[in-house]
C-alpha cells in the first residue's frame, strides 16, 4: 500500500479505534452447511429405503445424477461469470455518467429481464434464436444482471466525497482514485449483489431443462411428468442444497473481501 492509500485508511479507521473487520469462524457461521450435509444424509438414507421401480432406478443412480449436477453448476457460474464481467463495468460507467437518460435506459432494460418471469425469458429467448445451453446462460444472465449492476452503482456512489477530495488532493489521477480507493470501498455491495446474483441463477436454471439445456430441472421434470416423488423431491432437494451451499461460501468469500474497518 502506498503512502497515499495509508494516509486515506487512516482517515477512514482512525488508529485508536478498534479494528471492526476481524473474521470469527463461529457455530453460527456453519450452521447452513450443517443444514445441507444433514439434508443431503437424510436423502440419502430415505432413498436407500424406498423401493424403487426400474424407472426410477435409471434416474436415481450416481451417474445421472452427477452428470446433471455437473451442467446445473456449469450453467450458474458461466452466467454469474458473464454477468460479472459485463454488469460492473456498466455500473461503473452509469456511476460515472451525469446522464439521467442514460441511466434509466440500462436500468429500464435491465429490470425488464428480471420483472419477465424467468420461463417466460427462457420460452421466449428459444423461439427467436435456438434451444441449448448457450440460449439458457442468456436467459440466466439477463435474469441475474440487475443486481450486480445496481449493487455496483450503489457501492461506488456511497463513497464519501471527502475520501475522494483527499485522494485527489494527494495527487491521484481520477483512474487511480476509481481502483485504489473507490472499488475497494465498495468490494462489500458488490460482493452481495453477486452472491445474490448466483443464488437467482441456480434457481433459473432448473427451468433450463425446458429447452433441453440439462441441469437438475430435468430429475424434477421426469419426477412431475411420470409421478415419481423420489425423483422429484431428489431433484428438489439438491437444487435447494446447493442453493445454500453457493450462498453460505459467497458468505465467506465477501467476509473476506471486505476491508478491515468497514
């Protein structure tokens, strides 16, 4: 850290106040990865117990199973990558903008694709253009990208102006203010808007299954169409498992990203 960023932290955490940034790894904290090893045992041994005819046996088997485990998490993070890298530059740059138009625009188009119910995205998107994967991860990203966005504009815009004023006044140029002081500042609201972003995207895509882009949605699916509860409450249940999973470490990850003292 340079002298200039040393002089601004210790404008912001005076050093004769406490350090509120410190990480404890309580109970508490591992209390939803309890909930989703107990869950998951519990499925597990309720599974192992039923009797299961010989079509469920083609769907609840290891190999099914981790291979639409396997497109469900590469769906979420795709989408949640490409909305990270296209929804914070646009916020950074609405953040910059005076224009009101502008603004409203990005916002007015992106609350459209989260104000449309997700199916109707998903539905709407494989009429115009085609069925699969790549037509799902525009539908997750469209859904996904208004909070990233907003979350971003939010964090770098409340900024204090004097932290700002006092790092100009040190001689940074406006590129280095934005990255060595503003961004950091704002890592925390940005970190939530993504972790929010990828918990959205693991519910969306489940309803990938309707344009044959797998995922788990299809064990729900195959369990509602052929009346097979433990197929449709297994699908069910690892959607939600690793709904809380995803949650519970982008928990850590913006503990962690967050600056001391904030």
């Amino acid at each position: 850290m340079s002298i200039q960023e040393q002089a601004i932290a210790t404008e912001l955490n005076p050093v004769d106040e406490p350090q509120a940034g410190t990480r404890h790894f309580t109970v508490r904290r591992f209390v939803p990865l309890i909930i989703v090893v107990v869950a998951l045992a519990l499925l597990y041994w309720w599974i192992a117990s039923v009797p299961l005819d010989s079509i469920e046996r083609r769907t609840l088997n290891w190999s099914y199973i981790l291979n639409r485990t396997r497109e469900h998490l590469a769906l979420t993070f795709a989408a949640s990558a490409l909305v990270a890298v296209l929804a914070i530059p646009a916020g950074i740059l609405l953040s910059r903008t005076r224009s009101k138009i502008a603004r409203g625009i990005v916002l007015g188009i992106a609350n459209i694709g989260q104000a449309t119910p997700a199916v109707g995205v998903v539905i709407l998107l494989a009429i115009i253009w085609q069925i699969g994967f790549s037509t799902a991860l525009v539908a997750l990203v469209a859904y996904s990208f208004l909070p990233v966005l907003r979350n971003t504009m939010v964090g770098l815009q409340q900024v204090d102006a004097s932290v700002r004023e006092s790092a100009k006044g040190m001689g940074m140029t406006p590129n280095q203010v934005l990255w060595r002081i503003e961004m950091p500042l704002a890592v925390p609201v940005i970190a939530a808007g993504l972790r929010t972003a990828l918990v959205f995207a693991v519910g969306v895509a489940t309803i990938a299954t309707f344009i044959n882009a797998g995922g788990l949605g299809d064990m729900i699916v195959n369990g509602l169409k052929l009346q097979r509860f433990p197929v449709l409450a297994t699908g069910a249940v690892l959607v939600a498992c690793i709904a809380l999973l995803i949650d519970w470490l982008a928990g850590i990850a913006e503990d962690y990203l967050t600056p001391k003292g904030s």
